[in-house]
C-alpha cells in the first residue's frame, strides 16, 4: 500500500466511525470463494469502529436446492408467489447461507449473530393473486440490533420474517436491506453483487445523482440490463426517502472491493448520492498545500509553470478546487484583464486517479461561466503538452503570442517556455 493510499483512507475514518453500514448481499457472492475477502473486509471496517450489519439473498441457492431436490420453484427472488415448497427451499437455504457466514466470520475473530429481527406479514393477493407465504416486511427490531451492534456483534440478517403466530415468510433481501437501513438510520447502504456496479444500457454508472437515478427508474424504459439491477436501482432511490446518506453497488468479487469503494473517491462500483458528492468551489488558504500537492507532477514534466507558494497565496483569489467527499482532486485557476476583456484559463490539473471521468471538462466549463459572468470577451490558455486537449475537449483554437495581454506577453517571451496560444471567444 502507497504513502498517499493511507491519507486517503484516513481522510475518512472520522467520517465513518461509530456510523452503521449496511451490507446487502446477494446469495450469489455468498458461496463464492471471493466471499472471504469480503469477511476480511468487514472485519478491517469493525476495527475502525464502523457498525455492520449483514443482509443476504438466498436466490442462487434457492434455484440450486430446487434442481437438486427436482422441485419447480414458484419464484426466487421473493417478490412473486412462494408456496410452500419452495418456502421449506427458501428456509433450508437461508439457514445454510447464514451458518457459513457466521463461520467466516468467527474465523476473523468477528462476534456474529443470527437474528429473528424482520417482523412480516403476508405481501397477500395483488391482481387477483395470492402471494402465499411471500411476506413483506412490518418492522424491524430496531432494539435486538443496536443491543447487538452496541456489544460489538454483527448482526446477520437473513431474508426471511416471522410473524407473532410464529409463522415464516419469504421476504425480498432488497425490501429486507432497506428496512433495515432506515430503522438503524445507516449512513451507507451497500450492495453487493455480481456485476461491476450498476448498469445502465450496456454502461455502468459510475456516480449518479438520486433526482437522476429517479428520472431513468420511472422512465421504465427497460434500460437497467436486469430485473436485479432494476431492483437495486429503485431500493437505492428509495433509501434516500428513508434518511440514507450514500448507497453503493459493488462487485462482490474484486478483491479489497468494498474497501476500496469505501475508502477513495473514485470507488470501483457505483454510487448514488443526493447531496454534493462533487462540487467546485473557491480555494481556501489551506487549500495550498493540495495545489501544489495537485501540480507537482505537472510541472517535473514541464507541464505547468512552477508556482511558489508565496505566488500561489497572493493570487489565491483566482483558484478553483474540484472536490469530492471534501477531498480535493482537481484544481484550475481564471487570471482576469479586465483592460482587455480577456481570462486565462491557467493552472488546470485533474489527479491521476481520478482522470478521463469528464472533471478537467467541467473545471473548462466553469471557467468559462465565470468568464461570462465578469464580462469577459475572450478566453486564452497556454499549453505545452495538453494543447490538443484544449482544442478538442474545449472548444479552444489556435492562436498566436500576439493575443496575449501586454503583461501577459511580457512574461510569455521571458519564460521561454514557446507554449503554444490558445484562444476560445465567448459567446454572451
């Protein structure tokens, strides 16, 4: 692990500790030999102080159970009719599932606990169908899990719920994550699963905005590739309703996958978020530090122009930070002549972990509305190396040393430096 990997973790920990993470996973990843990475995982959140608790599906195995017993399943997923044999399929893989859960956990010295903690009734009949002993989900015992989670014991949580007559339903782990996530007011809800995040019409959504989340789950376009990312889709935007912070969906096989999406702001799955998740704001005076941490390696290769620190305060004015989860990323900076109703757009730099996703775009962008905004006629950059990203990402052309500002040209013939003009008029 680097230098910079720790920091980046550390930025974090105070965020998380004593915060309740939910972990939804599906029954899918829970026979898989990766699954032990996960338990590993858990037990590196617990050791900071992070609360888990641990929801799982039961689908796959369900589906396995019924072709080796020759029985036909009535449904899988616990959202169509369970009836009573495939209820004893549901129960059997389950209490399977949850027993090697708690193995691996106790094999990374976690205390864990099985729980009755789901209160169900039946789902009933929709459309003229009864739903048998398909349930859905009345409460949640919020005391047995907070007693459990304040011992410092996982609570393992099945997809299954009880009634006060003793009776058991077949509860979607979806329906049964989400509860569980509003009654413990958890600040992340995780989905794991066995795709790379969520997808989207053959692509995977990196990041998203719930309001937009919520646009493409009512379209009901059939883009979402499956009815499972469907399903996570329209609990996520559901668990924002319900007081969640940020949900994720995570591939449950990389491997430090759900670390790594906890841990750093690009993650490696998708995350849905409603409050400002990225923003570009003014730099701060603190914010020095990480403009030159940003720019060192832009300018050892000459990319840049070497900026002091003294340079960079007394023109902090002109700065702009690109943050994400308040970890700055991306930096750029507007130089005003206002004699000449030009900008400049100088001192763009996007870290390397967190390039090609469209931020030195929206840095561009800004700088040009910030440019409108002062009244400025034109916009220049100097460039070195990154001028045919100018040209074809920011709509910039090709100019001469003569459409610098006197000042500006001044300095521009004593650097030395021959970057090439580029020049982008805007429109008011």
């Amino acid at each position: 692990m680097k230098l910079t990997d720790l920091r980046g973790i550390l930025h974090y920990i105070p965020q998380f500790r004593e915060k309740t993470f939910i972990l939804a996973v599906d029954g899918v990843i829970v026979t898989d030999e990766s699954f032990a990475n996960i338990l590993l995982d858990v037990a590196v959140l617990r050791s900071l102080n992070i609360r888990v608790v641990l929801v799982h599906g039961a689908a796959e195995q369900i589906r396995q159970l019924a072709e080796k017993e020759s029985i036909q399943a009535s449904n899988l997923d616990g959202t169509g009719v369970t009836d009573a044999p495939t209820l004893q399929l549901a129960i059997n893989a389950a209490n399977r599932l949850t027993h090697e859960i708690l193995q691996g956990l106790s094999a990374n010295d976690l205390r864990a606990a099985s729980t009755n903690a789901i209160v169900a009734h039946p789902l009933g009949i929709i459309h003229g169908v009864d739903r048998l002993f398909t349930g859905k989900v009345e409460r949640v015992d919020t005391e047995l899990l907070q007693t459990l989670l304040n011992l410092g014991v996982v609570p393992v949580v099945s997809p299954l719920g009880f009634d006060g007559e003793g009776k058991t339903y077949r509860a979607n782990s979806d329906d049964v994550a989400l509860a569980v996530a509003e009654a413990l007011k958890a600040t992340k809800l995780i989905f794991i699963t066995d795709q790379e995040g969520l997808r989207y019409k053959d692509d995977v959504i990196r990041h998203m905005l719930v309001d937009d989340l919520r646009k493409l789950v009512q379209s009901a376009d059939g883009g979402f590739s499956t009815t499972e990312m469907f399903s996570k889709a329209s609990h996520a935007v559901a668990a924002f309703a319900a007081g969640v912070q940020r949900v994720h969906i995570i591939h449950g096989r990389d491997d430090e996958g759900l670390l790594a999406e906890v841990f750093s702001n690009e993650g490696i799955g998708t995350l849905i978020y409603a409050n400002e998740y990225e923003q570009i704001r003014p730099a701060r005076k603190k914010d020095i530090r990480a403009i030159k941490r940003l720019t060192k390696k832009a300018v050892e290769a000459d990319e840049l122009v070497r900026r002091t620190r003294a340079e960079i305060e007394k023109n902090l004015a002109d700065y702009y930070i690109f943050e994400i989860d308040r970890n700055p990323v991306a930096c750029v900076a507007l130089q005003v002549y206002a004699g000449e109703q030009k900008g400049e757009l100088a001192s763009l730099y996007v870290d390397t972990s967190h390039e090609n996703q469209g931020i030195g775009r929206k840095l561009i962008q800004f700088v040009e509305n910030k440019a409108r905004e002062t009244g400025l006629a034109e916009l220049i950059a100097l460039s070195t190396q990154t001028f045919s990203y100018f040209q074809t990402k920011g709509g910039f052309e090709e100019g001469t040393p003569d459409d610098l500002p006197p000042e500006r040209r001044e300095k521009y013939d004593q650097s030395g430096r021959n970057s090439k003009v580029l020049v982008k008029r805007l429109k008011r």
